[in-house]
C-alpha cells in the first residue's frame, strides 16, 4: 500500500505537471485530426480550382517524345470528342510565352488564345473578371490580363494618394480601356486594348496568365487548326478514367491524355 499512497503524494503536489501534460497529450490529438483535415480540404480547393480555371476534367496536350509543341487537326478532334456522350463541351488552347510592356514596365507571362464562347463550357475563366469585361468573339485586338500582371498602384493598396500613384507590383496598374503592348517569342510585336482584369486568390494561373482570342494567338504565331492543349469537361468527373480510355480509342495523333 505504500507505493500508491506515495505515488498520489508525488501527483498531488506536481498537479501543475500532471495538467501540462494531459493538456500537450490532448492538444497533440487534436492536432493530428483536424490539421490533417485542414490539409486535405486546403489540398481539395487548390485542386478544384486548376480544374475549373485551367485544365478541366481532362487535359490533352502533345506528348514530350513526340518533340511537337502543338496538337494537330484540333477542330476535327475537337468535333470528335463532343460527340461522346456526357461530354459537356470541348476548348482548344493555344499558348505561348511573351513579354507585356506598358508606361516603360515589362513584365514576361505566358499568353492563353482561346475561343471565348467554346471556353465558356469548359473553364470559370470568363467569370473570374474584376474589372471590365472578358473576351467575347471579334474582339481580335484586345487582351484581358491577369491581376498579378496587370499590377497595382499604392493608392489601390493603402487607400490613399501617394507620389501621384507610384506603381508597386507587375506592370504597376494596368485599367480596363488603357493598351499595352506584346512582345511575341517569335519577335512580332502588337498594340493591344485591355478589355479587361481577372484573378483569383492566391498566386493562382488566372492572376499570372494573359489571354487573347484564338483566332488571334494563330494570326501572330503562323499556326492553323493547331493547339497546345485541348480541355474536356464531363457531366460526371468521377468517370474520367472512363472517358480518357474513350478518347484515347479516337486515336488523337501524338497525344498525351491526362485525368483531373
């Protein structure tokens, strides 16, 4: 019997101890449980959003091997994969890098031409618009640019006027209405009207990407009915595997096929 009672003596009169410990002990439980948790929703909303913004449900892009920068035949293709049935629709991109100049200001991004009424099926793009307006059809000579891209000035930041709208970030803050030019890979260089501003939260493509009409990226690149990547959205995501199988079976030359 001496062994408890002394036992209980030394916990009764180390009780600050015994809390701390059962607190730690408790406090690392919980830890484990919902940090995991928080992880997982975090790592699900990242991904949803590169689904709706940027790859959809399935991505075909050309395959590495193949040395081609672009996919062929993507209006046939393109027509193809439409057909099937629980295909919502189908969006051919093309990209390339280039340089966004305005006011002295450079700022290198990557260039997104796609058709805006087709892409309206696949992505969230056209809705993630912050000033002015997204791209619509004929509108061969405007750009929408990214926010990242398009900057922002200290009075956009602080609320308050300061060195008459010193620019801080990116092209140092670029408005709907105002023109920039681009500075094309392949040396062609444009004036453009901006149309609009788009972005979402966090360091997302959206914010870091400039887009034009596909019609357009082809005429400045020398291209015709070719594609760097073509998107897919499906009724049903949970069958992409399904799908990608089916697409695969249409014999896409060169192409890589991928599931989001």
């Amino acid at each position: 019997m001496i062994i408890p009672f002394l036992a209980y003596k030394d916990l009764a009169r180390d009780r600050k101890i015994v809390l701390l410990v059962v607190f730690l002990l408790a406090f690392s439980y919980v830890n484990l449980t919902f940090f995991a948790a928080f992880l997982h929703g975090l790592s699900d909303t990242f991904q949803n959003e590169a689904v709706d913004t940027s790859t959809s449900h399935i991505l075909i892009e050309p395959r590495l091997e193949s040395g081609s920068r672009y996919l062929e035949f993507a209006a046939s293709t393109r027509k193809k994969i439409d057909l099937v049935p629980g295909v919502i629709g189908s969006s051919s991109h093309v990209q390339a890098p280039a340089s966004i100049l305005y006011r002295g200001a450079q700022f290198g991004a990557r260039i997104i031409g796609l058709d805006p009424e087709a892409d309206q099926t696949v992505t969230t793009v056209s809705a993630k618009v912050l000033k002015g307006e997204f791209l619509s059809g004929g509108h061969d000579d405007e750009v929408v640019l990214g926010e990242i891209i398009a900057g922002r000035t200290i009075e956009d930041t602080m609320g308050g006027a300061v060195g008459f709208g010193q620019a801080i970030e990116g092209l140092g803050g670029v408005s709907p209405g105002e023109k920039v030019r681009i500075r094309f890979a392949n040396g062609v260089e444009k004036e453009y009207r901006v149309r609009g501003i788009v972005g979402t939260p966090g360091f997302s493509e959206v914010s870091q990407s400039v887009y034009i009409t596909k019609k357009e990226a082809e005429s400045v690149l020398g291209l015709h009915d070719q594609a760097s990547a073509i998107l897919v959205r499906l009724r049903d995501k949970s069958e992409a595997g399904r799908y990608k199988q089916l697409i695969l079976e249409l014999g896409i030359p060169n192409a890589k096929v991928q599931t989001w």
